[in-house]
C-alpha cells in the first residue's frame, strides 16, 4: 500500500482525526505519518488523541511543526 502523509491544524474536526482518518487508512494498509500543527498538538495532547494517533500508525510523534 502507500504511505499517506496527514498534515492537520487546529480547526474544528481534528480531535476525530484518528477516529475518522487514520483509522481507516490504516486498516487499509497503508502507513500514515501525523504531522500537526503545535496548537493542534496541544489540544490532541491535552484530550489523549495524540497519543491515540501514535499507537494506531506505529510512528513516534505526532510531530509538531514550527
């Protein structure tokens, strides 16, 4: 499969990031790298999403961007 790389900011829908994106592509097969913004980051953090994310792609991070 391919290796979908997800770049997400703080917007409304991002806390079913992985819920809604990468759960699916994963079980697709594919692999998918997070990047997310910093305050995305903190309110993924903040909710235990973020950690979420890294379990389910098996890639440390999410990382964020500067």
């Amino acid at each position: 499969m391919a290796i979908i790389g997800v770049i997400a900011c703080a917007a409304g829908g991002v806390e079913q990031l992985h819920d809604e994106l990468v759960v699916p592509l994963v079980d697709a097969g594919h692999q998918v790298p997070v990047t997310l913004t910093p305050t995305a980051f903190s309110w993924l953090s903040a909710n235990g999403e973020a950690d979420r994310i890294e379990a389910a792609t098996g890639f440390p991070g999410p990382y964020t961007a500067t």
